[in-house]
C-alpha cells in the first residue's frame, strides 16, 4: 500500500496500492522502483515496484506479507504516481 495513515478515516474501506512485480518486462525503467531483496524488506528475489499501474482495491481483499518497502524507496513510489498521472515533475 501507498497510502499515508493519516489520508483517509481508519473507516475507509479501500487501499491504495501499486503493484510489485518480478517480470522486468512489465517495469518501464523511467516509471519503477527496483527493489533488491534484503534482510530489511523480507523480499526473496528481485522485484519492482510499478507505479504507472496505480489502482485501489477494498481492504478486506489485502492480506499482510513478509515484504517491506523502505521510506526512501516509498518516497521514489509516490514521486512516480505523481509523474505516472501527470500531477509530479
């Protein structure tokens, strides 16, 4: 999820999310986030973040994963949205 705690009423009943993906194919490199497995991120394998593709979905369909993003790389996300739906430069 790339939502901020505080940007919606704990009652909203959607997210706010990006996908991750392994296949470098669907990552445009200009519009993603690489994010190596680390000890930190509980991330097992290469992947990318693939902001362009942006979408929310209702809370009761998320389940909580091993997988982190770090701030900085949370940070390089939401620059990318913005870019992605014409708001960032």
């Amino acid at each position: 999820m790339v939502e901020d705690d505080a940007l919606f009423a704990p009652a909203y009943p959607n997210a706010i999310l990006v996908p991750l993906t392994e296949d470098a194919l669907l990552a445009i490199p200009d519009l993603s986030v690489a994010i190596a497995p680390t000890p930190e991120n509980g991330c097992t394998k290469p992947c990318w973040a693939v902001p362009h593709l942006v979408t929310a979905t209702s809370r009761r369909r998320l389940s909580a994963t091993g997988s982190r993003v770090t701030r900085q790389q949370l940070a390089s996300i939401r620059r990318q949205i913005a870019l992605s739906i014409g708001i960032g430069s």
